[in-house]
C-alpha cells in the first residue's frame, strides 16, 4: 500500500475497528424495525473520539482532512447507513470549521472547544419549499438590540434531532416590505441573510415527533419548529447577501456536505455489491448445475454495477484532496462536488437494486440486510440540490459562457 493506503487503513482500525463496525451493523437492523435513534452507536463513537476527528491538534483533537474522514465515512456507511448520514451532520459542522481554519479564518474555532466538551453540532439548514438552500431562506431573523437575532421558521430533516445541542441555522434578515423572494424566479431580491448557531436550552425550539419514514430511520432526521428562537451575538457567524454570492463559509459548507454525503452513499453502494456477490456465490442454478457466480448473464450484470461504481469513490477521493490541498477550481467546484454526490446516490440506488437481483426473493424479505439497504439507498434522492435542481448548472457551463 502506499503511504496514503496505510495511514487510511491506520485510521480504520483506530476508530472504526471490525468488531465495532460488526456491532452497529447488527444494531442497525434492530433501529430500523424500532425506528429509534442510535443511542448506542453514538456512545462508542464517542468512547472512540470520532466526533472530534475534524478537530485540530491544538485544540485536543486528531485533525484529520476531508479526505480521510469521507474514507471512514465510506467504512462506517456500509454498516449501519443511518448512523454514517447522522453523525455526518455533526462532522459536517467540524469540517467547515476546519476548512475555515485552514484558510485563515479563525472566528469559529470556540467551535472546536465546545466539541472536545462534549457538545454535538447538527445541521438546520434544509427548509419546506426552499430550493434556494444556501442562497435563500424561508425563515425569518430579525435583530435584537444586544446585536443577536430572533429566528422563526422550520428546519427540516435535522438529523440527531433526539441529541443535538448546538445546530447552525440560517435566516433572512427582516427588513421592513421587502424579503428574500423576488420576482425574477431565478435571483432572490435584495436581502441578507444570516448565518450562525443556536443552543438547544434556549426558548421557542420544539423539535417534532414525527419520523416514520421510507429509510436511513435511525438518523431520526425530524423537523425543528423556530419560535422567536434567540442567536446570541457572539454565535453570529455571518451575515451576508442572498443569492449566488461568494462566501468562505458557504463555500465550505457546500464542500463538507456534498462530500460527506457523497462518502455515505458510495459506503452504501459499496456494501450493495458485497451482498450482491454473496447472494451469487449462495444460490445454484438448477439449469447450469453451478452457482449463479458462474452464470455469465449474473455476473455481467454485477460486473457493470462494478464498473460504474468504480469512478464514484475517484471523484470522492480527488475532490476531497483538492479540497484539502487548497485547490482553487473557482466556478467549477460546484460542478464537482454535486456531481460527486449526485453520482455517489445514484450509484447505491442502482447497486442495491442489482444486489436485490443478485440474491433473488431471499434479499426481498425484510430479514436480510439487502432489504434494509435498499430503502436506505433512496434517501439520496432528497439530498440538495437533487438532480433536477442541478442540470440547469452544468447545462450553463457549457453553453452559456
């Protein structure tokens, strides 16, 4: 292996050791059928130090890069799907606060205390109706005397809902007849918007009990309800303009969560074959007199689910690095860093449906794994932007100069 090789297979057996992957993956069936939280694969990754692996020597921690957190990511996805896009939340948060770091920009850093004290980060970005995502936002700040802002509005999908204590939001400053949707319907009015965290003991929060979904059930990803929620002045991280403005904190935003995400969807994917070839290693063809294994029609269609596979954990590992060496792509990191994602979803759908061929009715009753993974694999659909949402970039940077 090389040198790079060794120290990902160094960091695996330190943080994500076989023994414990084994655990959560036997847990995960348990918290899919309960439809409850991963309360006990949060406590070992915690004994582990895995949710300070963002966090930098100095302040205490490991300081891994992008890099080598989206391959521990990739590892712990393909045991336990809906831990791997939870915890994701919170190493999110970490990351962008390390990138930050990295380029010069030390205002977040408390950020990095408050982790090696025990507190969990989450992600409140994600609203009802809101494709503007980071550009726009749908609830509403208004400001306070003492230089904070009031927040109302709803967060959705908020994964670690059950644990969360600090969860970066992000809103748009009130202003007197004026707000952040305008009427050209492919630029936001003149607006701000404003960036940075709550705590979870402060008034007007109330997370929902609802979360009975499709799959990923163990990231009880639920709603956050905003009610005149307090953002202390000194949680203020930005304020800046809505629409598509250049920011080094939604750059790094954008890089930590489409990697991150894309890391947990190629782990998905990446198990989805290991289960589709033992599904073909299991089952004999009566008409062959052989193993499905050696069936050329079986294998062919293993074989091209491998292919496409192949370039999804490329495209992870080499943005991930230029992420991490300060590669400037400048109007073409968007491009790569959905289209990793984007790709990375698309691939763990498309090996867990192969996989569900590949072992027949046995990987179709709810028992085996495979059922599991396959609806874990659909969440990717609803990660932003989807698919829709970016065509119109990539068709722009072709055509419209």
């Amino acid at each position: 292996m090389t040198d790079r090789e060794t120290r990902v297979s160094e960091l695996a057996a330190q943080y994500l050791p076989d023994d414990v992957l084994e655990r959560f993956r036997e847990r995960a069936d348990v918290y899919d059928r309960e439809n409850r939280f991963f309360d006990e694969d949060l406590a070992e990754l915690g004994e582990l130090g895995y949710l300070q692996l963002f966090v930098p020597q100095s302040h205490g921690g490991p300081g891994l890069s992008l890099f080598e957190v989206t391959r521990l990511q990739q590892r712990l996805a393909a045991a336990a799907p809906g831990t791997a896009l939870a915890i994701n939340m919170h190493l999110m948060t970490t990351g962008v606060v390390k990138a930050l770091a990295d380029r010069g920009d030390d205002s977040l850093n408390w950020v990095f205390d408050e982790v090696m004290a025990g507190e969990i980060f989450a992600f409140g970005i994600s609203e009802p109706s809101n494709d503007w995502v980071l550009q726009g936002s749908n609830t509403e700040a208004v400001s306070t005397a003492d230089g904070g802002y009031e927040l109302t509005g709803v967060k959705i999908f908020t994964s670690l809902s059950p644990v969360w204590t600090r969860l970066i939001v992000h809103g748009a400053v009130a202003a007197a007849d004026d707000g952040i949707a305008g009427p050209d319907a492919d630029e936001p009015a003149e607006g701000q918007l404003v960036y940075g965290f709550i705590e979870r003991d402060a008034p007007g929060i109330t997370v929902s009990d609802e979360w009975d979904v499709l799959g990923m059930r163990a990231s009880q990803s639920r709603a956050t309800i905003l009610d005149h929620v307090p953002m202390k002045p000194e949680r203020v991280s930005r304020v800046i303009p809505a629409g598509k403005h250049p920011d080094l904190l939604t750059f790094a935003i954008t890089s930590n969560f489409q990697l991150l995400i894309a890391a947990v969807y190629a782990g998905v994917a990446a198990r989805a074959l290991e289960l589709g070839a033992a599904g073909l290693h299991k089952r004999k063809s009566a008409k062959a007199g052989v193993t499905f294994a050696e069936v050329p029609e079986a294998r062919t269609r293993l074989a091209d689910a491998h292919l496409d596979f192949i370039p999804v954990t490329a495209m992870i590992d080499a943005y991930a690095r230029d992420f991490d060496d300060l590669i400037d792509h400048g109007a073409g990191w968007p491009l790569r860093l959905v289209g990793a994602r984007i790709k990375s979803a698309e691939a763990a759908r498309r090996n867990a449906e192969t996989a569900l061929m590949c072992t027949s009715g046995n990987g179709f009753g709810n028992k085996h794994e495979l059922s599991r993974l396959f609806r874990d694999a659909t969440a990717g659909l609803f990660h932003p932007p989807s698919a829709d949402a970016a065509r119109p970039m990539y068709a722009a940077a072709l055509l419209d100069g």
